[in-house]
C-alpha cells in the first residue's frame, strides 16, 4: 500500500523520519511521499532521513520558529491560518501514487495534537484516497495538561480521519530507561507494525495470499479506532547462510533463536498469531470488540504455510465481535524472523481512552477552580484599592 506519510509535531515528526529510513533500507516502497510539519524549527532540523525540502516551519510570525509548548488550541488556530500553505507543500509532492495518507502525531504536545485533526479535516475534504491517522498517547506521568490535550485532540481527530490507530506510550514504558531511550525505542516498535501492515502488498515476490491495498482499506473503512498486535520469532539457522541481522533484524525484532524450525508451519503461524493477540498491543484493548480485523504473516516464503494463514483467519474470526477477517503473506526472502501482525479495527473497549477522558475532565475541573480563584483574588484586590483613602 503507498502511503504519504506526514509527521506533524515532534512525535510525529521522529516517527516519520524513522519509517521512511526503514522503508528505504528494506525496499518496501509503501512511503513513496513524506512531509514533516512543525512549529518549532530545532526538531524539524533534527530529523535525519527526510529531505529539508519536505520539512515545513509553521506559524512562524507567532512563533518565531520556537514551537507551541503545550499549547494545542494554538497549535490549530496556526494549522487553520496555513492550511493553503501546508496544501501547496502537499501538492507540490504530488499525490497520484498514493493509495491513503496517514498523518502521525502526537496527542499530548501543542502542534501535533492541534494541528492533525485539522490537516485532516483539509485533506478528506479535498481527496477521494482514505486519511488515517496515528495518535501517539502520553504517559500518565506526563501530567493533566498532556492528559487533556490527548483527550481534546482524540475526540476531534477520530471524527476526521477515515481510521484512527492508537499508539500508549505508558503501555510501552520500560523502567529504567531515560526519555531519549524510552522514545527511541518506542518509534522503533510503531515503525515496525507500520512496515509491515502498509508494505505487505508492496514486496518484490508475490506471496500465495497477497494483501494488498484494497485488503488495508476494506479492513479499516467505518472509522472508529484500530489497534494492532504484533509477534515474531528468530529462525534457527540449520545452515551457512546469511545471519539476517541489520535492518532486518531491527524491524522484526522478536525473542533469541527458538526451535521454530521444529515446528510445522500451521503451528508456528497459530502460535505467533496467538500471542501477537493476547501480547503487547499498541494500545491495550478488549479485541473482541472489534468490528473487522487482518491478519499479515511475514518473513521467508518457505516459512509461510498457506493453510496456517486460513487457521489463524478463522481464529480471529471466531473471537471479533464482526464477521470481516482478511489474511495474507508476506514474503521477505532475505529475513531471518517469521512475525504474524494482527490489526483490529473499530474497537470499541479501550480501558486507556476512557481513563483519558476522565483525567481531562479532572483538568479541566482544576483549571476552572484555578480560574475562578485568581478572579476572586483580582477581584478582592480591586476593592480593596477602592477602599484606600488618599493622603493628600
């Protein structure tokens, strides 16, 4: 499937930057267009794989090229006011290869969270191709103001794109880590499930079941919010060959070297199928709930057994509360890992959305008491000036 890929913000920004590095190492030519949006112009200059002349500096005049903070009501007033600019970076691109856009962003900062819902409002007006959006959410840790700027963008953006897929950092925290290491290493793990879900029907060796564009696009049509689930495994080299480390390895990653080769493939397949479903999601969820869903097995040909695919479909199918359960193969001859990815679409029990909206709304209650005590205290400060007489 080819994507135009944009990263609005510094999230989204870093997350695009690494797709597109992965996309060009692996040769899954699914990012054929690019663009990073920001308001501050340090982290546009600190991406390193897309091209300066597809990084473009927003709100500038206001700004001055410093950023938003937090501020996400900002952060779409600016998007609104440069809209036609941001359009004519969009068609200077050009979209005629394109299957569907996908704007990354995230939810808890000011320019991402602020602005993506309202590029995305722009293109579904504008294009006949399907807008999705990723939302990144922020740790609880990260505080109340991240907290209701997710929740403000979350209700708006998932209205405005076609399908929103989620993506919780506090899921994903691993202690010990410091912030740089703990968002690298997230990035690391979106850009995986991306690679694979949008560069399955992108291969040079066509597979027994392929998935293509219309299968990504079926799968996700209805709107609503997407989870996806991921597993993989190292295959035990019984020969000579290629390690199949590098980028392969960084892109499927999966546990040490099993005795997979033991296994037949209907079995291996159910197994990673099994725990791409009840492992670490995107976003924790009840996948029961979801309305469609698809399945991509990846890796070499010879370890991708047909049958196992069907099995695994109609496993799937037997837990979603919808009927719709796609399947298909990947094939990458050069790797090393076997990975099964499973995308749930319109999922409607996600404990993590509802968790943010209730903090929002606990911010907002603060920030409202806040307000109304300064205005109190303005207020006695008034009359209380009123009521000093003058000396002279």
């Amino acid at each position: 499937m080819k994507v135009f890929v944009i990263g609005f913000g510094q999230a989204g920004g870093k997350v695009a930057d690494l797709f597109l590095k992965f996309d060009r190492e692996m040769r899954m030519n699914c990012v054929v267009r690019v663009l990073a949006i920001n308001t501050a112009k340090p982290d546009l200059m600190g991406l390193e794989h897309i091209p300066i002349e597809d990084r473009l500096l927003i709100g500038e005049a206001i700004t001055k090229g410093h950023g938003i903070g937090a501020d996400n009501e900002l952060g779409a007033k600016i998007t609104s006011e440069e809209i036609h600019t941001i359009q004519s970076a969009i068609d200077r691109k050009g979209t005629h290869l394109i299957d569907a856009f996908l704007i990354i962003a995230g939810l808890g900062g000011g320019t991402g969270s602020g602005g993506a819902p309202v590029l995305a409002r722009r293109l579904k007006m504008l294009y006949d191709e399907p807008v999705y959006g990723l939302g990144i959410l922020p740790a609880r840790d990260e505080g109340g103001l991240y907290a209701l700027n997710a929740a403000r963008s979350l209700k708006t953006f998932v209205k405005e794109v076609d399908n929103l897929l989620l993506f919780d950092n506090d899921a994903w925290k691993r202690s010990g880590e410091s912030v740089v290491e703990a968002h690298k290493y997230m990035n690391i793990e979106i850009v995986r499930r991306l690679s694979i879900l949008f560069g399955a029907g992108e291969s040079d060796v066509v597979g027994e079941m392929v998935v293509d564009a219309a299968e990504v696009i079926n799968t996700l049509r209805g709107g609503g919010i997407s989870v996806i689930g991921y597993a993989a495994e190292e295959i035990e080299e019984n020969s000579g060959t290629s390690s199949g480390g590098g980028i392969f390895k960084k892109v499927f990653g999966g546990k040490k070297k099993t005795s997979i080769d033991t296994m037949d493939g209907v079995t291996r397949i159910m197994s990673l199928t099994k725990r791409a479903i009840v492992g670490r999601l995107t976003i924790p969820c009840d996948v029961t709930t979801a309305e469609r869903a698809l399945i991509i097995v990846a890796g070499p040909p010879e370890y991708i057994s047909r049958k196992g695919v069907e099995s695994a479909r109609k496993r799937v199918e037997e837990l979603i509360r919808g009927t719709e359960v796609r399947g298909g193969d990947f094939p990458i001859p050069k790797s090393k890992h076997v990975a099964a990815l499973t995308l749930f679409s319109n999922v409607s029990d996600i404990p993590r959305v509802r968790e943010l909206q209730e903090m929002a709304v606990e911010a907002q209650e603060k920030l409202r008491e806040i307000t109304e005590e300064k205005e109190r205290e303005y207020k006695e400060l008034l009359e209380s000036r009123e009521e000093i007489k003058p000396l002279f």
